[in-house]
C-alpha cells in the first residue's frame, strides 16, 4: 500500500528537518546554505506563490527603483548580510534578485502601486513566565507552498574587522530558516543567550530605501543584550521600511527572568528610525502575541491576517492563562476555531503551521516539532549552546 507521500508527493507534512553547520566569512557561510540546500532553494522558487507578484513589480520603473533604493541603503549600512545573501544565491545556483525580492516582500509592491498580497498569514507566540516554567512558544506559520521548505543554519561567523552600522566582528547562533532567506526571520538564538521568534506585522504604509525587517531581524542576532537589542530594532540613521513584532528573552540576564514583545512598524515620514513599542512580562506574567499591532496605534494594510490575528488571541483568551508546559502545547496545537486556526494543517489551507518550536530557558533546550505539539513527540530537542 502506498504511503501518505507517495500519494501527495512533496506536498505531505515531512517530519524531518535538516541542520547545517558551518563556519567562515558572511559569504562562505551564504555559500555554504545554498549549496547544501540548493534543491530545496530552487524547489521553493519554483512554487512560491508571491514570486511572479514580486517579480511583475521589479519590472516597473517604480518597483526597480525602490529595489535598487533598498539594497543601496544596506550595502551602505550592512554590507556584510549583502554579502550573505549574495553567497546563498551563488552556492544555490539562482539569481540574487529573486532572493533579495522575497526579503523585500511587500515593500516592492507597496511602491510600484501594485496589490498588497492578502493571505491569513502569520505565527503565534506564547511566552510563559513560571516559577521552573519559562518558555517561549511558537507556530511557524506561512503559505502552504513553504511546508517542507526549510532548514536550520548553526553559523559560526567571524571576521577579520568590524563589519556593518553595529561594527559586528564574530557570530553565533542557530535559526530556522525559509529556503533561501537569511538566518533570523523565524525563531532563533545566539551564543549570547538571545532567544526569540518574529511574527509578521502588516503595516499600511511601507517605506523603500529603508531596512526590510528580514534584515533587522538578521541584524538582530547579534544582539548580547537588552539595550542592543533595542538599538537594532529601532535602526537610528535609517528605520525600518516594515513592520513585526519580535518575543524574547535574554537566558543570561541578571535578576528575574524577563520576557519582552516588541511591536516594531516602519519608520514614520522624514524619520530615520523605526516605531517602537516594548511591553515586558515579570514572574507570574505570560505574553500571547499574533499578527496585529495591539499596543501601537498603526495603521494595518492585511485584513485577511488582522482578522485571523483577532480570531486567535480570542482562542487563546478560552484558556486559563498558561502556567506550565502542558498549557503551552495545548494553546498552540488548537484547531477549534472553524476558520482561522493556531495550528493549521487543513487539506485545502492556504497557510499553513510548518512547524512548532518551544524553548525551555530552564533546561535551555530548543524543542521543534513537526506536527501538534499536543499529540506527538518533538522531532528535534536542541541544546542551547552558549558563549562560555
């Protein structure tokens, strides 16, 4: 009797994810991604849905311009991520321009007037803050077309002299990546003992010529503290050209464990940094957030992921608040709502729950499941390895 993939193809659920580990200069670490992972890089350019919108809006004078806007204003400001990029469509054997397209996302459209994409897109993540249960969950949520398409990269990244606005010389950490995307823009760690996850905020207007939150995010995991990571995600000199909230949590800071979700959105009219909104959850505390803006008074382009956000805060305010482990897998694996889902796997779903990670700060473990955290085992448990 056949199997379930041999019926579906690459379109069932896989329960595998491969990891790379690698070490060398920004390029020969992007290098080294698209070459170990070219199949699967050139497998998701092939079926992903938003490309050929990305690609109709470089086309016009508009689009070009706010492309090449764009990636002058990173060359100057993080040239290094360039660089990264630049190997990962090299070792992939695909052209750079149709990975950089992705990492600019809405932006190119927002400029060449063309239609915001719409989907019910977006993650969810659960932070709780317990006596010996302090976690970090999440859902990787995206279009159906990224199931199966992703990875991890553990980097080692040192450079012989300061590189970029943040004068970075060594790297480390480890993040699940989307098929040719930079490391960052998912849920990451580094040796300093960051830990976070990112969910997709969609702001109306965007802003061309400024830092794709992909690349703040990147930015982001070199940050050793509190204070940095602020000064990341505010990107003085510049700001963000779109929005996202990141959740996270330093493992080595002193005093009380402390988590914190930052709603970040573009940078306002003739401002040269992003909009910032901190709230921070104390002992006994938890944060639930999804993919709206729920601090900051923003206006929001993406109904479609506003009203699956409202509809999944609402689920999570049907539980008690979160006090341990089992509480946090049981919100992340609900299926009650009749249209918009936590975890989502429906046959005919647009977006779908690609994976869900927990991160235990106690244990400093890194959980990754395949399937309803619920119902089944983690696929992979991570160590948290930290700088010494």
């Amino acid at each position: 009797m056949p199997s379930a993939y041999e019926i579906a193809g690459d379109d069932a659920r896989r329960h595998k994810v491969p990891v790379l580990y690698t070490r060398g200069t920004h390029y020969e670490v992007g290098y080294d991604v698209g070459r170990t992972f070219s199949g699967v890089i050139q497998s998701f350019l092939r079926c992903s849905e938003s490309l050929p919108e990305f690609l109709d809006a470089y086309e016009t004078a508009e689009g070009r311009r706010a492309y090449d806007d764009t990636l002058a204003c990173l060359k100057a400001n993080f040239p290094q991520y360039v660089r990264e990029l630049e190997g990962t469509a090299d070792g992939a054997n695909v052209p750079f321009h149709k990975l950089f397209l992705h990492h600019m996302d809405n932006i190119i459209l927002h400029a060449a007037r063309k239609r915001i994409i719409e989907q019910p897109t977006g993650c969810s993540t659960i932070c709780v803050n317990q006596d010996g249960q302090e976690l970090l969950g999440h859902t990787e949520d995206a279009l159906a077309s990224t199931l199966n398409h992703f990875y991890f990269v553990s980097a080692h990244i040192v450079s012989d002299k300061p590189l970029g606005k943040w004068g970075v010389k060594e790297e480390r950490f480890t993040s699940l990546c989307y098929a040719g995307h930079l490391p960052g823009y998912t849920m990451s760690y580094n040796h300093h003992g960051l830990v976070f996850s990112i969910n997709t905020l969609s702001a109306k207007h965007l802003r061309p010529g400024k830092t794709p939150r992909h690349f703040v995010a990147r930015a982001l995991l070199t940050a050793d503290n509190f204070e940095r990571a602020q000064k990341i995600l505010r990107d003085a000199g510049c700001g963000a050209g779109d929005g996202c909230s990141v959740n996270m949590t330093f493992l080595r800071q002193d005093g009380d464990r402390l988590f914190h979700n930052a709603e970040m959105a573009p940078a306002a009219d003739k401002s040269d940094e992003s909009q910032l909104n901190i709230l921070t959850a104390s002992p006994g505390e938890h944060i639930v957030h999804c993919n709206s803006y729920q601090r900051m008074q923003v206006e929001e382009a993406n109904k479609s992921m506003t009203d699956s956000s409202v509809a999944r805060l609402a689920t999570f305010q049907k539980y008690r608040a979160p006090k341990n482990e089992s509480d946090l897998k049981k919100m992340l694996s609900d299926r009650s709502h009749p249209t918009h889902q936590v975890f989502r796997d429906g046959k005919d779903d647009y977006v779908k729950t690609i994976c869900v990670g927990i991160f235990d700060c106690v244990a400093k473990t890194w959980s990754l499941y395949a399937d309803r955290p619920s119902e089944t085992e983690p696929l992979v448990v991570l160590p948290l390895a930290l700088k010494t």
